[in-house]
C-alpha cells in the first residue's frame, strides 16, 4: 500500500474547564522525523506523544503543536505591602531622575511577591493532572486520524501513477527482449565483416573466431538485465497490492531498476533498442520521483 508522506490533521477538545487544540502536518522526509511543541509544564508528554506518532507513522516530516488551556490548582492571594512599596520606590525614581513613565497595574503583577499562593502553596505541577494529560492523549489520536486518511487519499492517486509507470517499462521490457534476437545475429555478421575485411581469408580459423564473437557477444547481450529488470517492476507491482509501508523498499528497488536500465544501455549498440532503453530510464526517473513522496 503506498500512503503519501504529505497530509494534516486537526483536533480540538473540550472537558468542562480544559481544553486541548491539535495540529498535525507531515511533508516528505527520508526517515521519520518528530518535531513536537507544547506547553513546558506539560513536557512529560512528550514521550507519549511521540509513541502515538511512531505507531501511526513510519516515514516522514511530522509536525505537531498542542495548546493547553487547564485550570489553576492553586488560590492565588494579593499582597498590598509588597505592591505598595514597589509602587513608592517607582514614584521615588520617577521624581529622581525625571522619568516620564509610571509603573502600570499589568507591570505591578509581575514583580516579585506581588501575588502569590494562599498559604504559600504553589499550583498542582501538570505532571499529576491526569485529567488534562488524558485530554492531551485523545485529541492528539483524534488529529492523527486526520492525518492518516489524507495521506491514504493522496497515496491512492501516486499508486495509480507508479502502476502506470511500472506497467509501461514492463511493456516496453518485452518490446526490447523481442529485438534481442535480429540484433545479435546482425552484430554477429558485423563482426564477421569487419574481421573478413582485415585479415587474409587463410589467416582466420573459423573455430577461433567463432570462439571470438561468442565472447564479443555475450558482452553484449542484454537479456539478463531485462530479465531482472522486469522481475523487479513485479516485485514493485506487488508491493502497491500490499498492506504495508513501502516507500523504503521501493526506494531500493529503483535503484536497482536503474542500475539495470544503464547496464543495458552501455551494451547495446542497437539504436531502436537505444531508443527503447532511453525511454524507460525516463519511466524509471518518473517512477524514483513518485517514490520520494510515499511513506
């Protein structure tokens, strides 16, 4: 089954007081690469987070970014001594040195001491929020299913178009090994006439020289590198059939596809086999580019 490396997702959840958005994007990339953001008291979850994407996911780019809107645990209290001293110090610079600027309410409660906990307790740490980190859990899965139909979707198409390819260069395969024959038996004859023309007809043994254009000739024979060449786009149209990812497998299978197609073309002398050959190196390069985008 080929899935596209390229798809989105998003969810966003909502538990009386919490609330959880979601967003998922994956692009194309060599291996599975995990970039997660999310608020720094929840980074626990990042480990959990990954583990979703890693069973989702096998190949790709993959972004995902969680906001969190949770309640505070904690009672928080005002201190007027602390804020009024701040305030005092802040009028007695102002007059000191001229300062147009006075010290807002927004600054105020920033400072130091300004608000704190009730008895000097700080909030529960999100780490024993489990109510919130389940939330997180789900609303992750829910975009993640996003994501995978998308690249389903988009991988359906590029199988059909790597099909096509595939199914041309086995054609053309064929055309070529149906050419194999006349092609030898005419550079055979070249060699007859081009070793007649240079020596003496006395000087040649025929047992010699037919020793000396079946080594020439299996030089030049190409019928292996169709052979394997046409067992591997089966392997390729076998493994769109199937259910698993296979863009690693298929990443390695062009690359032998290729290196049979440019074997054949060092050999052959043949022109309309040249022109037959040339013609499924393209397909093949097709066929590689298409192969860059599946997981």
């Amino acid at each position: 089954m080929a899935r596209s490396m390229t798809g989105y997702g998003r969810c966003s959840t909502q538990t009386g007081e919490r609330a959880v958005a979601v967003e998922v994007r994956t692009t194309n990339h060599r291996f599975l690469d995990l970039h997660v953001r999310l608020p720094r008291e929840y980074g626990f979850l990042e480990s959990r987070i990954s583990q979703a994407l890693r069973a989702a996911l096998t190949r790709g780019r993959v972004d995902i970014s969680v906001s969190i809107d949770a309640p505070s645990t904690a009672e928080m209290m005002l201190n007027p001594a602390v804020a009024r001293s701040y305030v005092e110090a802040a009028e007695k610079l102002r007059e000191q040195f001229g300062f147009s600027d006075r010290l807002e309410l927004k600054s105020l409660l920033m400072l130091p001491g300004v608000v704190h906990s009730k008895n000097g307790f700080a909030a529960r740490p999100a780490w024993d929020d489990t109510e919130t980190a389940e939330l997180v859990l789900e609303t992750v899965a829910e975009a993640l299913q996003g994501v995978v139909r998308m690249r389903d979707q988009e991988g359906a198409a590029v199988a059909d178009e790597m099909r096509r390819y595939l199914l041309r260069i086995r054609e053309q395969a064929d055309a070529i090994r149906g050419m194999i024959p006349a092609a030898l038996a005419e550079h055979h004859q070249k060699l007859r006439d081009r070793l007649s023309t240079l020596l003496p007809a006395a000087a040649v043994d025929p047992q010699r020289l037919a020793q000396e254009i079946a080594m020439l000739s299996e030089k030049t024979d190409i019928a292996e590198e169709l052979i394997r060449l046409e067992s591997h786009v089966g392997q390729g149209l076998a493994l769109l059939d199937g259910d698993a990812a296979v863009g690693k497998e298929l990443d390695f299978l062009v690359q032998e596809m290729h290196r049979e197609v440019s074997t054949t073309l060092a050999k052959t002398s043949d022109m309309e086999i040249t022109r037959l050959a040339l013609g499924v190196k393209a397909d093949v390069e097709r066929f590689r580019e298409q192969v860059q985008n599946v997981e």
